[in-house]
C-alpha cells in the first residue's frame, strides 16, 4: 500500500508541476527566438526587453490573486486554465504579424507562468508527507529546468535547420517554430490533469470531509491518513473563527517574521540575475567571441547542467535542510558573478581587415575601414562605434559573427562562471524559494502569502528581464555583472541572519513555531 501510495504522489507532483516545465521551456526558447524575431521585427533594445519580459509582467499579477483564487475554486481548476493558456499562448505567438502581437500573446502566456508557479507548490506541500515534501516540491523546480534543458536542445536543432541549404527553414520563419512547438506539451498537461484529484486540506476546508479522507488514504495510507486528518481539523477548528484573509492581515505581528523572510527569499531569486542569464543565454554567450552557433549549443551545456544540480537538490533538500542548501548556493552565486566580471573586465575587441571582409556581404565593409586594427578595451565603446558604421539593426542581426572575429577574451573563465552560477542557483534558490514558501504560512493564509510574495517575485524577475538588454548596452558586460554579484554577497550575509530551518516538521507544527 505505501509503495503504490508513494508512487502515486509522485505522479501527482509530477504532473501538477509541468506548468513548470511550459514555464522553463517558453523561458529558454526566447533567447533563440529573439535572434531571429528582433531584425525580423526590426524592434529597439526597449522592444527587446518588452517581449522577453512580457510574460513575467503578466505573471506577477497572475501570481497576486492565483492563490486567492485556487483558496475559492480549488487548485485543479485553475491549473486547468493555466494549461489552457499556455496552448494558446504558444499558437497566438507563432502567428504573431506585429511586435504587438507577439507582445499581447507573451502577455497571456504570463498569466499562465504566474498561476503555475504559484499554485502547483501549494498543491504538492499539501498532498505530501513531512518527510518528503521538499523533495516532491522541488519537483517543480525540475520540471521548469527540464523545460528549459527541452527549448536549449530545440533551439539548437532548429538553429541547425535554418542553416542547412537543404531545409525549408528561413530566419524570417524559424523562430515561429521555436514558438509553436510549446503547443503540444500545453495539450499534454491539460490532459493529464484530469487524472488528478482535489487538494486534500482543501477539501478540509471547504468541508468536504469524506472525499478529503478518501485523497489521504490513496497519497499516505490508512494509518498516516488518519493522523493527517487529525492534524487538519485541528488547525482549521483553532482557525474557524478567523475571518477570510486579506493582504493587510498578512502584516500581523504573528505573520510578520515569515512573511519578511519569504519576501526576502523571493526577491533575491530574481536580483541575483538568473532569469537574465536564461532569457539571454545565447546573447551572453555571443558576447564571449564564440560565435552564433556556439552560443546555441553552450545553451544546451547551461540547461544540462540545471537539470543535474536541481536534481541533487532534490536528493539533498530533505537530509541536508534548507538553510544550508541556500547558504552554500548564494556564497556560490556571488563567487560566479564576480568572475565573470573579471573576465569581461579583461577582454579587449579589434576589427581586423580580413576579419571584416569574411564577414556576410549585408555588412559594409568599407564603412568598417576607419577602425582596422583598432583596439577597444571595453565592449560598449566596440559595439557602439559598430553600431554608428553599419547601422543598429544590421549590427544586431550579426552581432554574433562581428563579435566572433574581434573579441580577445578567456571565454571558457566566463563559461565556468556562468554554469558555476547556474548550478549554484539550481540547488538553492531554484527549488528552495518554492520549498520554504510551501511550508512558512499556515492552511488559511498560504493561497495569500504565497500569491503575494509571488507577485514581489515576479516584479523582480520582470524588472531585471527587461533592463538587462539597457544594462548591457548602457553599462557594458563587466559592470552588469558586478552588480549581481555584489547584490548575491549581500544577500548571504542577510539569510546567514534571518533563515530559519523547516526541514522535517510538518505543516502544522511549522505554523505553531513560527507564528505567534
């Protein structure tokens, strides 16, 4: 009977998290898109940032009013929707005539990232054990990693494609198969969610006990159940005269400690830089001198290996706890930033004559002639005097190929600092932020904090999507990446004060030990 159970709790967090996994995907596969869809749209460094950042615009409102919403209607339903969004998402972008168009479609499939994100930890926290529920939680955090392993992958076949004489694949229509792809794991998730039940505490709550008791049985057990069921109605009778909860009611004195610290956790996420990292692999790996199609595949090699430390987060979360896992992973994360900063610090950019003639003939040559053999020693003043020669959008469309030729820099420092980041991220902040927001509130606050620090998250990670393409061109590549690792290295010494360990305790005792 464990066994089946066990199995069968898997499958549900497995299923109700591959909202992460459309999520992951649409966040990886725009940084191949943009490649192709910016000449194409002939769009701003403004406009760039506005489409890659659209979704988690849409997401931070999404995640305010999901939890309070799935508190009224229940979980399921509304990662029915979220899955419905995501298809139509997907087509509605494919199809896109305009920058506005496909600026509107993103919009509505960060409706979907922010439900997904939101609800599908709360529903795993609540069908799973003490035990195992960091675990099964984090497994969203490998779906969304899957998800972008799954749109690196594709986006280099697709690259591929595109330059094979052979293949029908045009720049003007690659990236609309980039996007339409996401179609048919939408479908699938939509599907497979029928198979899954309602929320046991949420039965509870909406006083439906049997069919509560009867989801229990099937996740823990007979004997497990009961005690489970027990647990449940004694923190909803303790509640019962509480009134429904409003955001102002999440600044009480008793809340006040976890919800600072979920603030906190849910905005250093976001600062530290890793949803740039994501949505701009391929433009970051350009900047190395490595070339378009190389920059393609070093995004395989970056979403592999989040897929390899988020999986041993998960094997770690429960034995190690939390609060190490975050530790270890910040202090990493500002180590990793501060030496890609030093590399870009290093790199110098000339433009030689052959360099220049080997270049495609939609350059003009001639108009590179004044800057033959000329050093720069920073990247903002190369790609603006490039900029000013051939002109913005051509300079865009083989950004990859000028900076190939000219770049003189230790790529592979920078390659280790990138993946050395993103593993850190992927055994901290990725799994652990869901985790701990999960666990912190009590039954009939957590649809409401967690939307809530959700939309402070997701205000974040829209903020640093959209500057990064004005950091890179304002700033340059060093000073964008000192400034991420700086904002990592304070938050270490902030958490190594404020985290608290909730590795082992069950839902209800949390609440008892952290709310007063």
């Amino acid at each position: 009977m464990e066994s089946s159970s066990t199995r069968f709790t898997i499958f549900l967090a497995v299923v109700v998290s591959l909202g992460g996994f459309l999520f992951g995907f649409d966040a990886g596969i725009i940084s191949g898109v943009m490649n192709f869809a910016s000449p194409f749209f002939e769009l701003t460094d403004s406009q760039d940032g506005s489409i890659v950042a659209a979704p988690t615009m849409a997401a931070m409102f999404a995640m305010l009013v999901a939890g309070r919403l799935s508190d009224r209607i229940g979980r399921r339903v509304v990662l029915k929707a979220v899955a419905f969004l995501y298809a139509l998402s997907a087509i509605w972008s494919a199809y896109a005539g305009s920058y506005e168009a496909l600026y509107v479609a993103r919009l509505v499939g960060g409706l979907a990232f922010g439900a997904a994100l939101i609800i599908a930890p709360t529903f795993i926290a609540e069908i799973s054990s003490a035990a195992k529920r960091g675990s099964l939680v984090s497994i969203q955090q490998l779906n969304i990693v899957l998800g972008f392993f799954a749109a690196f992958l594709c986006n280099a076949y697709l690259n591929h494609l595109n330059n094979d004489p052979a293949s029908s694949l045009t720049d003007e229509t690659v990236w609309r198969w980039m996007l339409g792809v996401e179609f048919v794991p939408a479908i699938l998730y939509f599907v497979l969610l029928f198979f899954v039940p309602r929320s046991p505490r949420w039965l509870y709550l909406q006083g439906m006990k049997e069919e509560g008791e009867q989801v229990l049985v099937k996740l823990h057990g007979s004997a497990v159940a009961r005690q489970e069921a027990e647990d449940i109605q004694k923190s909803i009778l303790e509640n019962k005269n509480t009134e429904k909860p409003k955001i102002k009611d999440l600044f009480a004195p008793a809340l006040k400690y976890i919800l600072w610290v979920g603030i906190a956790i849910g905005i250093l996420q976001q600062v530290t830089g890793i949803n740039a990292v994501y949505f701009y692999a391929t433009s970051i790996f350009k900047q190395t001198g490595i070339g378009t199609d190389a920059a393609f595949a070093s995004g395989v090699w970056l979403s592999l290996t989040t897929v390899v430390f988020t999986i041993i987060a998960i094997f770690l979360i429960d034995r190690v706890g939390r609060r190490p896992l975050l530790l270890m992973g910040i202090g990493g994360i500002a180590a990793s930033m501060l030496l890609c900063a030093f590399s870009f610090n290093q790199a110098t950019y000339t433009l030689t004559e052959n360099d220049a003639k080997a270049l495609t003939e939609e350059i003009d040559a001639t108009a590179l002639t004044p800057y033959y053999g000329q050093t720069f020693t920073n990247d903002l003043d190369f790609k603006n005097t490039m900029k000013a020669a051939i002109g913005e959008q051509v300079y865009k469309k083989y950004e990859g190929d000028i900076l190939e030729k000219a770049t003189k820099i230790n790529a592979v420092l920078v390659m280790i600092g990138i993946l050395a980041f993103i593993a850190c991220f992927a055994f901290s902040l990725g799994p652990v932020m869901w985790v701990m927001l999960s666990e912190l509130y009590p039954n009939q606050y957590r649809g409401l904090a967690i939307g809530f620090v959700g939309f402070i998250n997701g205000f974040a990670s829209w903020l640093i999507s959209r500057i990064f393409p004005w950091e890179l061109a304002t700033l340059g590549n060093a000073t964008t990446f000192l400034i991420y690792g700086l904002i990592a290295a304070v938050g270490f010494f902030l958490f190594l004060k404020i985290l608290p360990e909730t590795k082992g305790k069950t839902l209800e005792a949390i609440e008892a030990e952290y709310t007063r």
